[in-house]
C-alpha cells in the first residue's frame, strides 16, 4: 500500500469501424467488468467514432457480491496475476485493437507530519519546463498542488492538462467522497504497520481507521499522482515499457505481455520515479546543508520563516526587492534547504527519487 507502484485509472479506446458492433461489446464488457467493479468504479461508453472503456484498478475485487456493502478505497493495487487474467479477458472481447488513451500513475506516502505542510512547502519551488504550478491547485486551503506543463514558453497560462502531477492529501479525497470513517481487510507490511499510528490500524481485522478510532488521529497519507491523456501524452511511457521508440500506441497486448514477464509494475515504476527526477526532485538539497548563508540569503530565509504562506512567486520577488536578482538561481537551493529542506528531503527519500 506504502510506496508502491499503483495504477489508479486507466482507458482503453478502440476506434470504430462498419464491422464493431457495440452493443454486443458492451454486454460482454459489462459481464466480465461487473464481477469485479461496482457499478461507479467503471464506465463503458461509445460514440460514432470511439469506444471506450474506464475502469479504477485500485478498486477491483475479487467478487463484487461478497463485499456488497463494505467500504473500499483506492489505496492498494490489483496483484500482477489477477491483472493480467482481467486484462486477457478484455482482449477478449477488444482484440488487438484497443489502445490506452489515459492512465494515472501513483504512490501513497506516510507522512511524518501534516499533509498540508508538504504541499505548502512544495509550492514553493520551482519546477523544470515544462512544468508550472496551476495557478488554482486546490478546492480547499493547502491541501492539494497540480503541477501541468506549459504549451509553449511565451504562454504561461496555456496548460497542457492531459499530463499533470498532483500531489494531495489522500485521506481528505478519500472522506470527500466517502463518510466511510475506515476501511477493511487493509493487510499491511510489517514495515507499513510499524509506521502507522497504533489507534489507526487493528492488526486483528486488517481495519485501518482513516482519522483515528477517536477520530482525532487522521493518517497523514499523501498521494503523488501523474496523469497522461492520449498517446501524444503517453507515448513516453511506451517508449520506457518497450525500450524502443518503434511505436508510439500503448496497447492492450503490451501490457499483457510485459505482465506475463512480470515487468510491468516494474518497469511503470521506473518510468514514475525518473519523471519525478527529472522535473520535481532534481535538487538532491542534502548537500547543502554545510553551506553558510550570507546576510542577503539568510535575510530572505527570515521572511519565508515569519510569512509561511509565501510561494515561488513571492519567494522570487523578495530577490527582486533587495536588488539580489541575478542571485536568484545561485541561491535557491541554499534557502530552499533552510526553509523546506525537512519536507523535501523526505518525500525525496520515500519516493525513492535516488534509487537508479
């Protein structure tokens, strides 16, 4: 559940021709889909062009009957067999043909303090090109941050949102959606228990509470996802999958294949963590700890200590303001390390970010 590879949406599409027939797909995908989904956690649709199947892996079950009325959330993923057995069942019925069109990649983190106090302090750095903080991240105060890239350099505010990253507190999303106070048969690690609050998880029963049984002990879990849309998006995952650049389409028989080998959690992981790498933990900000401030530099780092809601475009400003401008790129991992270097530095580890 903790720091694993998990795919939490995923769309096949198959473009339509005078020979498919796509109320006899929809029955059978509907047969097979039902048997492991509730009704919400799937959708099928089709239209004259496209159809199209969307389902959440993270809440597959392995009989939609027995655990009629029991709470379940989107925190563990599908193992390698039983994915690959529900995979080969829609193939199918979808042939060669179908092809991924959006998929969201995600890890959970056990935070070691509040959720929001990693968002805030995340917000305030600045991201390789061409990702850019949307200017609007979340619906409620710290506890979400959307990073999506910029369509072009001389538009900042023209966003690619069919590849974004979110980080967000999981445990908010999840009670948003669900008054569900806990969740059941959650077996954890002995590594995942021994991080979990004793008040938030019941060996016994495998019940692990989101807010506590008091209700005053939430889980500080975080979630760090990463949307592609449409193979303009997605073709770099292919290209990592196949270690070739041969083909851009992700399809449904490459997934089959790479988890018959038993590579594709794997090798989706690599793909997830060398993205972070590259355009949000490229700073490994430890080394700068034995590095003196000067009085400008620390100057700064007092104001970001006394105003805690400062972003990066206020954090860039405070340059401006005392004519340290050209400075700026010099000394940004120096004051970052000062300021946010605790919560960096720890997503930076639970992430795996230095594995290679």
């Amino acid at each position: 559940m903790l720091g694993n590879i998990l795919i939490d949406k995923i769309r096949f599409s198959v473009k339509r021709n005078d020979s498919f027939n796509p109320y006899d797909t929809l029955d059978r995908l509907n047969t097979i889909m039902s048997e492991h989904f509730r009704d919400k956690n799937y959708a099928i649709l089709f239209d004259k062009s496209y159809f199209r199947l969307t389902f959440t892996p993270t809440l597959y079950l392995d009989s939609v009957e027995a655990m009629e009325g029991k709470p379940i959330l989107n925190l563990d993923m599908i193992n390698e067999k039983k994915f690959l057995a529900l995979l080969k069942q829609i193939y199918d019925v979808l042939k060669d043909n179908a092809v991924v069109t959006w998929i969201d990649l995600t890890k959970n983190i056990l935070s070691d303090f509040q959720t929001q106090l990693y968002v805030k302090a995340m917000s305030r750095r600045q991201f390789r090109y061409p990702y850019r903080i949307n200017d609007t991240t979340s619906q409620c105060v710290n506890t979400s941050l959307t990073l999506s890239p910029v369509k072009r350099k001389d538009e900042i505010n023209s966003r690619n949102t069919n590849r974004q990253m979110t980080l967000y507190d999981d445990v908010a999303e999840a009670t948003s959606k669900t008054r569900t106070p806990f969740v059941d048969n959650v077996f954890l690690s002995e590594d995942e228990i021994a991080q979990i609050p004793e008040v938030n998880y019941d060996r016994k029963t495998g019940r692990l509470w989101l807010n506590g049984i008091d209700s005053c002990s939430p889980l500080h879990l975080l979630r760090f996802e990463q949307r592609y849309k449409y193979t303009i998006n997605i073709k770099r995952i292919t290209h990592h999958l196949i270690d070739s650049k041969d083909t851009d389409e992700l399809t449904l028989p490459i997934l089959i294949e790479l988890l018959e080998k038993g590579e594709l959690y794997s090798k989706l992981e690599e793909f997830y963590t060398n993205e972070l790498r590259k355009y949000v933990f490229f700073d490994d900000i430890e080394k700068e700890q034995d590095i003196k401030l000067n009085k400008n530099e620390q100057m700064i780092v007092d104001k970001m200590l006394e105003y805690d809601d400062i972003d990066i475009n206020t954090f860039e400003m405070l340059f401006f303001e005392i004519g340290y401008k050209n400075q700026f790129k010099y000394s940004t991992k120096k004051i970052l390390y000062h300021t946010i270097g605790q919560y960096y530095q720890e997503l930076y580890e639970k992430l795996n970010i230095n594995s290679r």
